[in-house]
C-alpha cells in the first residue's frame, strides 16, 4: 500500500483518537502521517476572534500539538502537518486520490455530528477515492480488541478492495478477519420465508456458506499468516455486521462510487451511526 495515512484535525477532542489511531496505522504499514488543518473550516463554537490571523494561529497550535502526540507514540514515524485555506471537503478529497488511506474523528457513539462527522464527512465519505475510517471520541485504543470484520456480499471483483483493505488491515495489526455473509431465504428462494430450522434452510445456509469459502479462498492464500472466520447469518446485512462487531478493533464495509456523494447506502449509515468500533468505509473499484 503506497502513499500516505491523512488525518483531519480540527483541534478539538475529536481530533486525539483520530490521530492516534492513524499514526498507529502509518507506524504497522510504514506509512508517513500527514495531518491537515483547513482553517477556514474550523468549529463555530471555538472561543477565538474571527480574524484570519488568530484562526491560523489556533489551526498551528492544532496541528503541532497533534504531531507531537503522534511522535511521542511513535518516535521514528515520518509526520507531515499541512494547513490549508481550502474547505475542509475540497482539501481532504482532492488528497484522497493520493492517500493509502484517511481517518476522521467523530462526536461518539450514536451521532452523525460535529465538524468531522457531520455533512463535512459524509461528502468526504462519499467522495474520497481511498478508503475513509472514522474513529469516535470514546474510542482509547488502537486495534485494541482481537478482530477485523468485513461484510462479503458483492460478487466477483467488485467486493475486492474491501477485503484487501480488511486482511491487509488485519495481517499488519496481527488480528484476526471475521468474514461475515448475511443472507435472507425469500432473497435466496425468491418465494416465501423459509421457516427457522427447516431443510430448505439448512441447504441455503450451506449454499451461502459455499460462496463465502470460494470468495475468501484467494485471500487467504494471499495472507496465510491471517487467522479467518467464516461467519454466515441469517438475517439482513446491516443487522448481522452489527451483532458481529462485539470483538471487533475495526469494522470494513464498502461504497458503491457514485457521483451523489450523499447515497452511501443503508449499510454503511447503520454502521456509522451504530457500531461501537471504528469503521473503514472503501470504495469499491
């Protein structure tokens, strides 16, 4: 994986475990850390005059303070910081398209708000040409339990650079992949719900268990050292990636790209809104 690990900082708490886990991040893959302060995006709610001269100053604190925590975790990491005059989105897209990867910080759990996960990140979100991973306010640790949870639906090549970015995620981290496959009986039958317990349950629950063998088989020859678990359920993806994510240090789930930047899908909205681990969000190529 080349290029670099982007994080944006705004300088408030939301920016600590952002950091954090993105100079983790670059320090496992050998990546450099580049940290970005757009100054004509910072928070409303900030105590500092509106002047161009004082934000500047507030987005240098910001970024220095941000780059000290990263060398003090990681003393040998190469960190870049950058302020910008550019919009948030503008500036944190237009690096995308170089970028390994990007982290934003969000409010905590339950909320889609503030200035990194807000509108500000859902168009980041769904225009970002890397994968995007949101880290939450409460979050302390860095891959701090023992697996990496990746939905498998998309058939063929599309589902691809999600499960890169999952076992790549995994193998540099030394965790485990939980590979999980939902699946629905009158989605896969096409007629009534099959009831609970039944034979034609049992037989389409194998059949799904099939497909996620074949689709996890090159990936596994390609990270041998990554421990798999095949998870398939019954029951809608969203749900079924949520009840997953109980020993999860980090949750995968691809994009469709797409030029509405707003469409990301049920999928993913549940995940943000809803999971208790960070969330990687990958644009399928």
């Amino acid at each position: 994986m080349g290029g670099s690990v982007v994080v944006g900082v705004d300088g408030t708490g939301n920016s600590v475990p952002a950091v954090r886990w993105g100079a983790e991040e670059a320090a496992a893959r050998g990546l450099p850390l580049q940290l970005l302060h757009s100054w004509v995006s910072q928070p409303l709610h900030l105590p500092i005059a509106q002047e161009g001269a004082n934000k500047k100053r507030y987005g240098a604190e910001a970024l220095e303070s941000a780059a000290s925590m990263a060398l003090e975790l990681y003393p040998g990491l190469s960190v870049t910081t950058e302020q910008v005059s550019q919009d948030a989105v503008d500036a944190l897209v237009d690096r995308s398209g170089q970028a390994a990867m990007m982290v934003l910080g969000s409010r905590g759990h339950g909320a889609i708000a503030g200035f990194l996960l807000g509108s500000v990140s859902l168009h980041i979100l769904g225009r970002a040409e890397c994968p995007v991973v949101t880290v939450r306010e409460e979050e302390t640790a860095a891959y701090g339990r023992p697996e990496v949870v990746v939905g498998v639906q998309e058939p063929g090549t599309q589902g691809e650079s999600v499960l890169e970015f999952a076992f790549a995620a995994a193998d540099a981290h030394h965790r485990s992949v939980r590979a999980v496959r939902a699946w629905e009986t009158s989605a896969v039958t096409g007629f009534e719900p099959l009831a609970a317990g039944s034979p034609g349950e049992e037989e389409c629950a194998a059949g799904e268990r099939e497909k996620l063998a074949g689709i996890l088989a090159p990936w596994r020859a390609k990270f041998p050292g990554v421990h798999v678990v095949e998870d398939v359920q019954r029951g809608r993806i969203a749900q079924v990636l949520l009840r997953a994510c109980s020993q999860a240090s980090l949750l995968v789930v691809g994009r469709r790209m797409q030029s509405t930047p707003m469409l990301l899908g049920p999928v993913v909205f549940a995940a943000l809104h809803h999971s208790f681990c960070p969330v990687a969000v990958v644009p399928r190529v």
